[in-house]
C-alpha cells in the first residue's frame, strides 16, 4: 500500500488499469488484485477517490476476479461501498465462485454493511457455486445476528431453499466448513490477512 501511495503521490503511473498486487497468501500461493481491490480491501478512501479520477474502473477483476465491493465488505469497509456503488459498481455483482459483496459481509459479521447492501436492492439469498448464501456464510462464522436478518430479509424470496431450509440458524459442521469462506477459492481475505500483519 505504501507503493500505491507513492505512485499516487508521484503521477508516474500512466495505465493504472493494468496494475495488478501481489501478495502471498498464508498458503504460499500469489493471489493478484487491482489497485482498487487493494485500496478497497485496505480501507483507503483517498486512495480509491484518486484511482476513479485516474480513469480506473470501480468494478474490475484480475485472475481471479476479486472484486474492489467484495474487498470492502469483507472488511466491513461502508464508505468505501457508498464510493463504489456512487461511481457505478453493480455491488450484486459476483466474483468467480459466485460470491458476492453479500456474503463477504456476511462472513465477516458487518451487519452494517448488509443493512447498506439490502437498502441498495442488492439481492441477499443468492448461492455462490458451492450452493450457499450469505446466511449460510454467517451462519457458519457464529454471526448470529447477522443471520438472523438475513433470514428475515430473505424470507419468501425465490430461490432460497437453503436459507428456508434452515429458518432456525442450525447446520451441521460439515456446512458450516463448506459455506464458510474459508474454503472458497475466493482470494478476499488475504487482503484482509495482509493488512492485519501491517
């Protein structure tokens, strides 16, 4: 981040729509984000007001198409969302594994950042490709309160056979595994990982 602020500070870049971060995973894999998925992901406000004048677009992906709304709600990011969604991100829109802002948030226990979500129209019962919603998500990361208003939100809405299925908020441990993020290809989190070891 430091970089960015640098450049940011400089006018060096001249194609800011091609710069990819990298960062090494706990796993030891290279995961690639943009420079507003990192700014997103990072809490950096300005940072992302001076990539939207330079030209770069609110809501693209690189490989693995991490997107800057999923960086912001996985860390809980509001105004960062209010940026995004003010400059044209379709904040339902879904990364590679299906996920969206939804459930980032909902992973993260930011019940704040669903009450934006919902308020903008953003659907809150939709399976990412592993078959779970964002419920399912808070579910399996003990976010009770969350859950709980994703469920009353969600309730009635088509498709949402799991979140019905499973009105009382249990699950068995083997979905709370699978529906918990964590297990997702979704490289969201070792933005957050990074920015808690600086």
């Amino acid at each position: 981040l430091a970089a960015l602020k640098e450049l940011r500070d400089s006018g060096e870049w001249t194609d800011l729509q091609t710069v990819l971060i990298s960062d090494k995973g706990s796993d030891g894999n290279t995961y690639h984000f943009t420079a507003m998925a990192w700014a997103a992901g990072a809490k950096q406000l300005e940072v992302m007001r001076w990539l939207i004048e330079k030209g770069v677009r609110v809501d693209e992906s690189r490989e693995w198409h991490v997107l800057p709304s999923n960086t912001s709600a996985n860390v809980g990011f509001i105004k960062g969302l209010e940026l995004l969604k003010e400059k044209g991100c379709d904040l339902a829109k879904a990364d590679s594994d299906g996920v969206m802002p939804a459930h980032n948030a909902a992973a993260g226990g930011h019940l704040p950042v669903l009450h934006l979500l919902h308020s903008y129209g953003v659907p809150m019962n939709v399976k990412e490709k592993r078959g779970c919603t964002p419920a399912d998500w808070a579910t399996a990361g003990g976010h009770t309160e969350c859950a709980a208003f994703l469920k009353e939100v969600s309730v009635g809405k088509a498709g949402n056979e799991r979140a019905s299925k499973d009105s009382a908020g249990k699950s068995s441990s083997k979905d709370n595994v699978m529906c918990s993020g964590k297990g997702s290809s979704s490289n969201t989190n070792s933005i957050a990982n990074a920015n808690a070891q600086s």
